[in-house]
C-alpha cells in the first residue's frame, strides 16, 4: 500500500472526466487500498481517484468518528432525492477552505464492490454530502464550483500563493 | 472531502492517560471513551489504555505503596497517567528510560508540567521493584465468584483473563466459500487459520477493518469463536419464524441468515441507535429478509401475537467471559451488577417465554462466565414455570456441559481456538 499525492486545486487536472473502469482486477483492487490509505493519512473522510491523478470512476469514503466503516464505489451511478441541505464543505484538494454547500439529503447508489459484484447502497445526511461531492470530482467538479465567482477566485489565488511559497527551495 | 476537524497530533501516553481517565474516574467503558475522541487513536495508546486496565489493580497497589499521599480528585488524569507510565515500565518492551523520560513529558500535554518531578520519582522507585503476583488482577468479588464456579480451573481462568484475545472472523458463506475468502486473505499477506466451524477463521495477529479484504462489501465480519456456535444449536428450517430479542449489533442474527437463509427473523432491540448500527451492518453484508422492531424484550407492547417458532435471547449480561477483550469490566463492575443483570436476565426469559409456540425452542445465551447469571437464571426460571420447559442437551467440541446448558471458558490450550466466555441453554416449550 501506498500513500498517493493529491492534486490541490486549482491544477487543471483536477478538471478531468474519469472514466469508467471495465474490469475490476488486481490493478483496481490495490489502487483502492491505497485510495483507502491516502485518505485515512490525510486526514479525510472521503477521497475520489481523481484526486490522486487517476481518471477512473472510483470513490471511497469512511466518515465514521472510529475509521471503521469504509465505503468503496465503483463506477458510481447516482439517484438524487429528498430535501435539500446545507452543510460546510472541505476538500483534500482545497486545504484549509471550508465552505457552505446546498445538496440533497438523500441518494441512491448503483455502483460494483471491490469484487466487481453490482450493489445498491441508499445514504441520507453527511454520508449522502460526502457521496455526492466525490462523484463530483468524477465529472471534474470541485466543491468551491458551488460558490459565488468572488470567494472562488479569492480561494484559487490564495492556495496559488501558497503553492509559490512552498515551491520555494 | 474533508471535515473541519483540527488535525494535531496528540502525544501517545496524553492520549492514553485520558482515555483511562474516562474509564476509570468518569466510569465510561474503553469503546464509549474510544468513540467520544475525535482524534485519531494510536494504536501505540490503545495498547497501552488495554494494558493498564488488563493489570489495573497490581499496577494501583504498586503506586499506591509508593506514594507519600493520595492524588487529589481534580488530578486523577495524573493518577491515569502514573498507571500508563507504570505499564509501560513493566508490561511493554520499552527501556526504561524512555517510558519514564516520555511519560514526565506528557505532565505538560495534561497542563499539569508542576507534576513532572512527582511523576519522575514514583516511576524511579518502580523501575527498580519486582512485579507482584499476589492479586490475579481481579477485583476480590470477582475472585471470589469465579473460585466458588469454577473451583479447579478458577487459576486458569484469571490468567487467561489477562491474555489478549485472537481476532475471529466469520466468512459470510452466503457471499463467498470459507477457503475462496482464505485465499483472499493470503494474497493481502494476511495469515489465517481455521476455528471450529467452516466459517471461522482466526488471524495470526490482528489488523484493522480497512485492511481486512473484502470487509466493507461484506465477504466478512468480526466475531469471537464462541459467539459463532449459535447456528450449531438451534438448526433451523427455511420456513422457521424466528425473534433476535436483544439483536443488536446483529452478529447472531446475521450468522442465523447467512446460515439459514430465508428465514423469517425480526430483530428485536430496545436501543435506536444500537439498530442504526445492526441496519448499518445489515446493509454492509447484503441482509434485507428479516424485520426490525424497536421495543423493550422485557415487555409485551411491541409483539403482535403472533407466536415464534425459536426466541434467541443473548441477554445483556455482565460480560466477564469477553474480559481479554474489554479489561475495563474488571475495573467498571460490581457485584451488586451481576445480581441486577440476573433479575432482568430471568424477566427476559420469562416473558420472552409467552410468545414462543407450543414445540418451540429458547435458545438463552450470554457471555458471562458467572454461574450467577447462568445456569441458576435457568433454574429459577424451571422453578417458577412447573413442568412447561424441558432442557435440551447441548454438546460443542470445546467448553464443558452446566447442569442446564453449556459453558465455554477463555481458557483452551491452542490459543488459535480459543473462544470468550459464553453461556448456552435450550429450552423447548412442552406440547
């Protein structure tokens, strides 16, 4: 297993549509153990491949206070439902910015486990946010995508200030 | 995604002298301390919370000897932090040095850095004393209990007590075969041998869930030995109408199903948020047959007359037969507990009695090791109902036979077998 590099935004390749993965073999298999092992270092409560610079429809999530129930979802296929909640948002790939964000309460996932065995999983509350906000990433999305066009680039340029800093020898 | 949550690192023996703290002034148990911390747990921390509480009371009477005067009230996470640094001095293979360097540090971690040189000499003066060995670090009731149940093996029992448990899975045979998930096992570099039963396994050295293989999509769950003999004693059929009285977290039930599937069970509990997490499970292993109900097992409101073909009733209990894996029961319980449990044990049976058909059977377990709370709840139990119940036998390869039922002990001699106490009887309700 291995920790991964997280691309920070606003890298352009955090914009990339995944694509779905065609057979769950071995190569799926450690990648979401690593997925698994880059988010719980991070710490995070729910990582997507995009993240990580691989463009495969894959997503896991844990958002349990002991770190013992972990999610994985392959090619993830969402039902949006339910009202609507708001509830504040960070991101591994924003440090440090944490934002309110409008979703829906409830999902339905139609997605394959890590035997590639086809399952549905119904979330409601913080795990229905988390699910919804790394499929996002899936389709190139970012949570700060939600906010007004102002915050956004007050984000971009403050993280783009950081990443000089840190650039530095 | 990420939340708020501040993410500093906390030192190891802080932490852990906190979270005895909890335990042992506060009087939460190790998994309610666990869950409230919002930090991450160590395992380094974790080890040493287990260990000072699986030696707690040789540990105490060292300090306390040592010790001019006793530790205020408002300092007892200093007291905590004494038995932390006393554990890792004697318990862990930790030089000495290191263990007492660290643990005066951590005077400052706790706000408290005027305690350094207090910390520094009780640890000083126990670096250099031998071990007692005069207490089993047992509380006396419980010595003593466990002496007048078990007069022959009661040495064993403590000693075992003190042992830390394997880690056993159950194979969830209606996903995958026993020997397919081995091999799974064997491809992550996990080592696992065989238990009792097809679907046991037990890992050489234990690891967390998100390493165990196929854990989140349900292929397998966590579950001592001995709690997995339940499908072995009440065989049931496919058309069987079956009630889990105190279900949650729904380790037995599940078992029941993915032994047995199409069984008609409900799941019965009295706790909301212990169904959440028993519907949490449900979902992770693929199980959505069976009914669930919320309602107290010691009254009637929430059945509705129809009569159950087998009741399980894993009844709350003491749970001095898991004590490898929960210390804090030494420490947290008394003996005036193990009487209240026995009452609202046989209130249980009692009434659970009523909704089971006429030809059907009760299955009574706990994972207590006190006779207490076992074969004599199934005795008052046959003394206030006449001829109605008749006590069927029960054999497992492992444990002894009880006058009415069966008791398994920590104590086997291939520690890869070994189970947690349980308590089983059968009761079948006479035509």
């Amino acid at each position: 297993m291995a920790i991964l590099e997280i691309l920070e935004y606003p890298d352009p390749r955090l914009r990339t549509k995944a694509q779905p993965v065609e057979a769950v073999d071995n190569l799926v298999r450690t990648l979401l153990d690593d997925l698994f092992e880059t988010m719980y270092a991070a710490p995070g409560i729910g990582l997507a491949a995009s993240q990580v610079d691989v463009h495969k429809r894959i997503i896991v999530i844990d958002i349990s206070e002991n770190r013992d129930e972990p999610h994985a979802f392959i090619n993830p296929d969402l039902e949006i439902s339910g009202k609507e909640i708001e509830a504040e948002e960070g991101c591994l790939s924003v440090p440090g910015v944490y934002e309110s964000v409008t979703r829906a309460d409830h999902v339905l996932v139609k997605a394959l486990d890590r035997d590639g065995q086809s399952f549905e999983f119904e979330a409601t509350g913080m795990l229905a946010v988390c699910i919804q906000h790394e499929c996002d990433h899936l389709e190139g999305k970012l949570f700060v995508d939600y906010l007004s066009s102002l915050k956004r680039s007050r984000i971009r340029r403050k993280l783009e200030k950081e990443h000089r800093i840190q650039a530095l020898p | 995604m990420k939340t708020k949550a501040p993410a500093v690192k906390v030192d190891d023996r802080v932490q852990a002298a906190r979270l005895l703290h909890q335990v042992i002034t506060v009087g939460c148990t190790t998994d309610q301390a666990f869950a409230r911390t919002t930090d991450p747990i160590s395992p380094l921390s974790r080890e040493m919370v287990y260990g000072s509480l699986r030696f707690f009371f040789s540990i105490t009477d060292q300090i306390s000897a040592v010790l001019h005067k006793p530790i205020e009230h408002k300092d007892q996470d200093l007291w905590a932090l004494l038995i932390v640094g006393t554990y890792q001095l004697q318990r862990m293979r930790i030089p000495p040095h290191a263990a007492i360097n660290e643990t005066v540090g951590a005077c400052e971690g706790l706000g408290k850095p005027w305690a350094k040189g207090l910390v520094n000499a009780v640890l000083r003066k126990l670096a250099l004393e031998k071990i007692p060995e005069r207490t089993f670090d047992h509380p006396q009731w419980m010595l003593d209990l466990i002496m007048a149940d078990y007069p022959e093996q009661a040495v064993d029992i403590f000693h075992a007590n003190n042992r830390q448990a394997p880690m056993a899975l159950r194979v969830n045979r209606a996903r995958i075969s026993p020997e397919a998930y081995r091999n799974k096992l064997a491809e992550a570099g996990i080592q696992a041998s065989p238990g009792w039963l097809p679907e046991t396994l037990v890992l050489e050295a234990p690891v967390s869930t998100e390493k165990l293989v196929g854990f989140a999509s349900g292929l397998v769950s966590i579950q001592d030995a001995g709690a997995q003999f339940v499908p072995e004693l009440i065989p049931l059929e496919s058309t069987t109408r079956l009630l889990d009285a105190c279900a949650a977290p729904g380790g037995k039930l599940f078992h029941l199903l993915e032994r047995y599937p199409g069984i008609d069970a409900t799941a019965l509990d009295v706790s909301t948020t212990r169904l959440k997490q028993l519907d949490l499970q449900a979902r992770r292993l693929g199980h959505d047959t069976f009914t669930t109900l919320q309602g107290d097992a010691s009254n009637l409101e929430w059945w509705e007359g129809d009569a159950f073909d087998v009741v399980l009733i894993d009844a709350p209990c003491s749970g001095s037969g898991t004590i490898r894996r929960h210390p804090d029961i030494k420490v947290l319980r008394g003996a005036k507990d193990v009487k209240k449990y026995a009452e609202l044990q046989l209130a249980l049976v009692e009434n659970l009695w009523r909704t089971l058909r006429p030809g059907g059977t009760l299955l009574y377990c706990t994972c207590s090791l006190f006779a207490e709370e076992n074969d004599k709840v199934v005795n008052s139990f046959l003394q206030l109902s006449g001829g109605a119940p008749q006590v069927l036998e029960i054999s497992l390869p492992v444990g002894q036979a009880t006058q009415f039922g069966w008791q398994l002990l920590p104590t086997d001699d291939d520690p890869k077998k070994t189970t947690d106490g349980f308590y089983f009887s059968c009761l079948k309700k006479t035509v």
